[in-house]
C-alpha cells in the first residue's frame, strides 16, 4: 500500500509558506509516515526535480505534479509519469499565463530552491493567475504527455469545476476528482451526489503549511496504476 499526498504547494506557490523547502517538505512526510507525495504548485513545476533529489535519499517516492487554473478559473490537478512531462507540460501553461510580474509584498515570494534548500532565483511572473486554455485544452495537454487530470477540491467553494461550472463536462474523458479535506465524510458527500460515483476519487492535503501535509490515511495499491502502467 502507498499511503500518499498528491497535492502539496511549494515555496514557488506565492501562497506557499517559506518554510515549504524541498527538505521540509519531504522529511515531513516521511515522518508523516506517508510513501508518496507530489508536488503541485500553481502553473509551474519549478521546484520538483529538487524535492525530487530530497526524495531520493529520504527514501520516499516525490512525484512531478502542477495545479493549474484554467480559463474557467478551475483548479486542476495534474500528475505527470516523468520530470520531463511535467516540464512540457509546464512550459505551455507557462506560455499562456498572463504577463503580470508577481508583487511579493502582496502575494508573497515565489522562491526556486535546490536540493539543499539554498535559494536559486524568484519567478517573476505571477503564477496565481489564470493560463489562457480552457479545461478541454488543459486535458489535451496534459493526456500528450502521459499524465493524469484531476479536477481539484470539487467540494469547495472556489476554483471548483462545481462551484464554477455546476457540473463536470462529459465531454472531457475525465475520470477522477479530488474531494477536499473540508469534506470528511466523503461516503455521506457521495450518497448525496451520485453523478460523482464513477470517479476515482483522491484525498490529498493541499497543504500549504508544513503541518497540514496530510497523515497516512489515503491510500493507492500501486504507483503505476496512476499511470496505466
Ligand atoms: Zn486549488
Ligand atoms: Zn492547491
């Protein structure tokens, strides 16, 4: 079993605490006790390949993963098999974020580490904003490469494809979503809302702040089943 956390906010994230460092972040969740995690920043994967090397030596297994808020102004979460997907992906979601420098008296830092927590530079372009696609451009993407799309905490209020939408889009080959930690009895949100029912459902932290990484709770057998592999 690999307990996991899919949806952990970095340093970069403008709205990610300082102290969400590629070392902090990993040996906390080693200590959580949890096998997996990604991290999922706001339109960028700017900071996994150094959690990625934390990872390796702490023994857990880091995942590329990147928040994106579509035109629609919905969060999704995506989770790529490789690096090297994430970043492609990344790079044409960075090309359609609006040319707005971030303010970090405002919105906060958007600080770039190594492996060893040292700071390597600052994102100048807000990443808080929304890319120019749409959620079916956004599900091209990310399926070219290979990764999985995971309209985020549906159960929120806002940048939920719920809230936003009302529905999820059938003509989107969708097949999970990320139900919030805001809901706790997932099997009573379920029941009252059976159109959820054929989706794969996650559970993840959206932390921001170290202590609310998640605990070992949620569970997949395998991390290939992530990828059809
Ligand atoms: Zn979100
Ligand atoms: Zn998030």
């Amino acid at each position: 079993m690999i307990y996991y956390d899919f949806h952990i906010h970095s340093c970069l994230s403008p709205c990610g605490d300082k102290d969400m460092t590629p070392n902090n972040i990993v040996n906390m969740a080693a200590l959580s006790g949890l096998n997996a995690i990604a991290i999922s920043d706001h339109n960028t994967v700017g900071n996994v390949k150094a959690c990625m090397e934390v990872a390796k030596e702490v023994g857990i297994t880091v995942l590329a993963g990147m928040e994106v808020e579509t035109e629609e102004e919905v969060h999704i979460l995506t989770l790529y098999p490789t690096l090297e997907a994430a970043q492609e992906a990344a790079s044409e979601v960075y090309k359609k974020l609006p040319a707005i420098k971030n303010r970090p008296e405002i919105f906060g830092e958007q600080v770039f580490m190594d492996k060893d927590d040292n700071i390597t530079g600052y994102e100048e372009k807000l990443l808080i904003s929304p890319a120019a696609m749409s959620m079916n451009y956004l599900f091209d993407v990310v399926k070219s490469v290979g990764g999985i799309y995971i309209p985020a905490h549906v159960d929120r209020h806002s940048y939920s494809v719920l809230t936003n939408l009302g529905f999820i889009p059938d003509d989107i080959d969708i097949k999970n979503i990320e139900i919030s930690r805001m809901t706790q009895d997932v099997e009573s949100y379920l029941a009252a809302r059976e159109e959820l029912l054929k989706y794969k459902i996650f559970r993840n932290s959206d932390a921001h702040y170290l202590q609310d990484i998640a605990t070992p709770e949620a569970y997949i057998s395998d991390i290939s089943e992530l990828f059809g592999g």
